[in-house]
C-alpha cells in the first residue's frame, strides 16, 4: 500500500495520530514537551527503566498517556516497543529531552497527507536548524550522511536525526529487531537497539523504495539531564550498520536469501 492509497481509504476523515516518546529519566523535561503537544489521538511514553519520576509525571500531566516498559535497553528497542503499542493511521518519533518540538508535528503529518509515505526531519534542510549538535557530531554526521548517499542512492541531508514520522502500515516492512527477543546475559546490546536506529530506519525506507519528504525541523539544546549518546561509541555502531544494510542491499540485489541477525554491533 502506498501513500496515495492510504489518504484515499481514509474516506475524507482525517487521518490518527500516535507520538512515540522513548524516556529515561526524564521528569524535569516532560512539562515542557508535554505543553508543546499538539492535539493527537495517542501518546506512547516509552520509559526504559527510569529512577526519577518520568512515569508519574507523564501520568499526571497526561492521564490518557499509555506508559509501556521497553524490553530491552537502547532508544532502538524503546522505540520499537512503543511502533508495536501504537494504534493510529500515522506514527509519530519524538524525543523526551525537549530538543526536538511537538509542535512541529503537523508539519510531518501534512507531509504525509501530501503523499510521501516517510516523513524525515532534517536540522539541515532549508528552514532547519541545531542548536544542539556539536562540531564534531556535525563533521561525523556529514561524514555518514555522504556515505549512505553514495551506497544508497539516497539524498538526505541529515542521516542521524531521530524526528521522524510515516504511516503505521510502514512498520511491518522495516522489519526491526523482534522487541521480544530476550536481552544477551553478557548485557551487549543487540544490533538496532541503540542509536543506530535511525539510520536503520532511514536506510530500509530508502531500500523500500519509499516517497521520502523531508521536513525542515529545528533542534534545541536538551533543557534538563545529560544525553546518553555518546558521538565515537554511537558512530561506531552506526558505521557498523551502514556496512551490515549495505550487505544486505547487494544480498537482495543478487536474489540470496537475507538471515535477519540479532547480534550486536
């Protein structure tokens, strides 16, 4: 099913709306972002197993929230868990720290209804900004962008940006790792469950032959907390997975059979 085909069966009716917010220790950032939410019909905090109060407070500043307990750790697996709990015509990724807007949710929605079946944010398309990404983050991210441009035939502008929106039909074809495949005993995590993620997804989109939009979006500075990425750790695994969907992609190509590994990376 394409794009077309989905606004068509809608019947006139405007489409649902499912925001994915992965969370840990977020308690001090969730009023503010929570503010910032434009009418959906569905929020789905994801909490990766917070010390603070970030289930509580989501709770009582949004009542209807669903809260769901991710299953393994990384933002990759929260947000698989949170694809899987969503029940709307669109999803929507968001982050809990306040750096990426809940109000420019209908910017990606309108993208959708336009036709693209993806909705891509991008810091660096025209009208996009970041107050966030520091240089070296910014030299690495280019450094990626080019590379899957290049393997991938793709033109993004900003490969490692978690704001990100498409129709709920997409997920199933994406094929992420199985959120309830249980975690290693050595604590490594599996490959896609960290903030390889959005490469990933953005990768198989690309593979699948998906209209891809890019939405202008601009990041702020996290407000509260430290953030768990970590530039040379993180670029590593999204290194490592650029050559693992490059594989993949020539295996398709040469009509082999493609194994779904749950490794690490």
């Amino acid at each position: 099913m394409e794009a077309s085909s989905t606004v068509n069966s809608l019947a006139g009716r405007r489409p649902t709306v499912s925001v994915v917010v992965p969370s840990l220790n977020e308690e001090r950032n969730l009023p503010y972002v929570f503010s910032r939410m434009p009418a959906v019909d569905q929020v789905v905090l994801v909490d990766g197993g917070s010390s603070d109060r970030t289930v509580e407070r989501a709770r009582e500043l949004m009542p209807s929230i669903d809260v769901v307990h991710q299953t393994r750790k990384g933002k990759g697996n929260a947000l698989v868990c949170g694809f899987a709990a969503c029940t709307s015509d669109i999803i929507v990724m968001i982050d809990a720290d306040g750096s990426t807007d809940p109000a420019e949710i209908p910017l990606f929605v309108r993208a959708l209804t336009d036709g693209a079946d993806f909705a891509k944010g991008s810091r660096f398309a025209h009208g996009g900004h970041s107050e966030d990404i520091t240089r070296i983050r910014r030299v690495g991210n280019a450094g990626l962008n080019f590379a899957v441009n290049r393997l991938f035939g793709t033109k993004f502008s900003d490969l490692c940006y978690g704001y990100n929106a498409f129709w709920r039909w997409v997920v199933p074809y994406l094929n992420l790792p199985d959120q309830l495949v249980a975690a290693p005993s050595n604590g490594e995590m599996l490959w896609g469950d960290g903030f390889e993620i959005e490469t990933l997804i953005n990768v198989r989109a690309a593979g699948l032959e998906l209209k891809v939009t890019e939405v202008a979006s601009i990041e702020a500075a996290r407000l509260h907390g430290v953030s768990n990425l970590n530039a040379i750790r993180d670029g590593k695994r999204v290194s490592r997975t650029i050559v693992r969907e490059w594989r993949r992609k020539r295996a398709i190509v040469a009509g082999y059979p493609v194994v779904v590994s749950t490794g690490g990376v």
